[in-house]
C-alpha cells in the first residue's frame, strides 16, 4: 500500500482533483484537503497519486482511465457539446468503455439537471452548476450497455445576475452507431472524442465590402416588421413549487446512485456518495429549506464521519446531528440550516 505524507501534493487520479494530504488513517484511508475549497475528504490510499508522477504519467488518455479534462487552448466558438470518450483503446481500437461528459464551452454558468435512463427506466440523477468553459463527467457505458437503450434528459438553465434562466431541454439518445461517429478534437479537451451537439453559437456576419443587388436589397429596402419575440420566463432556483417538491431526504447507499455500482472500488463509491450529498445539500440551501435528513446507514461510521467533517464549517448551517430516529434509526444524519 502506498504511503503518504502529511502536506505532500497529491491528485485524485478518478477526477483529477488536486489535494493535499493532511493524515494518513487505518484501512488505507488518507484524509486529505482539496485544493479548491479546502474542505477535507476521506480517500482510499489507491485512488490518489503523487502528483509530480500523475503529471508525468498522464501525457495520453487513449490507455488510462486517469485522466482529468483542462483547458488545453482558448475556445474560438461558444459550444454546448455532449462528448463520448472512448476510455482504454485496445490494438484493435475497441474501447473497454466510453465515459460521457458535458462540455460547457460557454461564456456563461449553467445549472444542469440531467437524469439518465436505460430502457426509459431511470438510473441517476445529476443536479449540478457548471462553470463557464468546463467539462462535467455525466456518467459510463461500456459498449455492451449501449444494447440497454442509454439516453440522458437534460433541462440546462443560465445562471445569471436575476436568477437561472431557461435555456435549453431535451433527450439525448445513445445508440450502437452513436459510436461510429468520426472522432473530432473537442473544444476545451485535449484529445479526440465523439462530439454531439446541444448548441453553438453562430459566427458573427462580417460585412463584404462588395455585395450583390440581392443583398443590397435586403439591407436597404424596408420590410414588413416581424412579430415581436416572445422572452421565456425566467426560472428561479428559489421557485416555489421546486422547494415544495424537492425531498426532505437523500438516500446515499451507492446502489441508490449508481449504476453497476458493485465494481466500483472503496474509494469511488466513496467518492460518489460525497458528491451527492454535496450537490444536495447545496440545492437544499438555495431553495430554502430549513433541514434535511442524509441517510447513511450505520455500519463503522466513515462516511457519516466525512459527511459530518465537510459540513462542519458551512457557514449556512446551524448544526449537523446524528440522534435517534423513529424512522431512521441512528442511520441518518439531520442537517438544520441557518
């Protein structure tokens, strides 16, 4: 088992997340310090990385799953892309699997909710904001999965000054010629991948300094005015009817949140089930509400003791408590926001 040591600079090899070790504990466990937000996480020993050798190791993406997406190059046109990347390439070019990313290559953040649904039964939810020019791994398949009928449904809104602004829905459909598709260099990503497009920016018009009677007619003649555009209205993260069906509750045993999740290793189920709650109690702040209960089951504690040190110093809650529950049991964590 590898060791670490306290302030060495390590990456969390699944995500590409830059850390900091703080301790070392029993069973392979390494707390460390996210370099981000600099709130602490537990990890399994396996699933980080000096990081001098992760960037020395991480020079391709063709034969490794230890990858992390980066701006490689400024973006010439805004683009909003789903990308398939074919992960571990054999000789024969087949992929043992492909993972799906969002790739936000737009001026502007996003609030995303996407569920992904195999056979229309669905599997996993996402809720998250993504950054302007950044990618999102939204799930994987392997090849034989894409028999199952994969599709995500996706609602994307604009975070803006007065709120999230509707800006794009749909169903995006996975099927077995999907991976026919010509590989193409994906904005953002520095590696070759199949593209699929939510939506692009149109070039702006550059004047000609000679043009035709046609096009003269056109700038010069007047027309009948158009209808005036009707503006959708715009949504709001503190939407009431969205807090009144939001759940007061969230299941985080990985079967809930995942798919395939039995050949998930220690450290990514981990890994999956912090996200979650982070990503719901984060919602369940901005709508509003005034507690919710985390359910983490008993077993030795090491999730209930990562869930309770991130939220900790949340400068939004009141308090995080681990009583008795007439329905959970001491299973579940209660959450009281400010």
């Amino acid at each position: 088992m590898a060791q670490f040591e306290s302030g060495q600079k390590v990456v969390l090899i699944h995500t590409g997340v830059f850390a900091k070790v703080v301790r070392m504990e029993d069973h392979g466990m390494v707390i460390v310090e996210l370099e981000d937000d600099f709130s602490e996480i537990p990890v399994f020993a396996e699933n980080i990385q000096d990081h001098g050798e992760w960037m020395a190791s991480s020079t391709t993406f063709a034969t490794s799953d230890d990858y992390v997406p980066y701006v490689s190059e400024p973006v010439k046109h805004e683009a909003l892309l789903f990308v398939l990347v074919p992960v571990n390439v054999s000789a024969q070019g087949v992929a043992a699997k492909y993972e799906l990313l969002l790739v936000n290559a737009t001026a502007y953040d996003l609030y995303v909710e996407m569920t992904v649904l195999f056979d229309n039964e669905p599997e996993l939810t996402i809720s998250e904001r993504v950054k302007a020019f950044s990618p999102l791994k939204v799930d994987e398949f392997t090849p034989l999965e894409f028999g199952d009928k994969p599709s995500v449904k996706y609602d994307f809104q604009r975070i803006l000054t007065t709120g999230a602004e509707s800006f794009k829905q749909g169903v995006l459909k996975l099927k077995d010629k999907t991976l026919l598709k010509e590989k193409k260099m994906i904005p953002l990503l520095d590696f070759p991948a199949i593209a699929i497009s939510v939506w692009q920016k149109d070039e702006a018009q550059k004047p000609t300094s000679i043009g035709s009677l046609k096009d003269y007619t056109k700038k010069n003649v007047p027309i009948r005015p158009k209808k005036p555009k009707v503006t959708p209205p715009v949504s709001s993260l503190f939407d009431p009817l969205r807090k009144a069906h939001f759940p007061v509750e969230i299941d985080l045993h990985i079967e809930k949140l995942a798919k395939n999740h039995k050949s998930l290793s220690n450290g990514q189920i981990v890994q999956i089930q912090m996200k979650a709650m982070q990503n719901y109690v984060d919602e369940a702040y901005q709508l509003g509400m005034e507690s919710v209960f985390l359910i983490h089951g008993v077993g030795k504690g090491y999730l209930m003791n990562a869930i309770h040190k991130r939220l900790r110093n949340n400068p939004h809650i009141l308090t995080v408590k681990n009583e008795y529950h007439h329905k959970y049991g001491y299973g579940a964590t209660e959450v009281i926001f400010l």
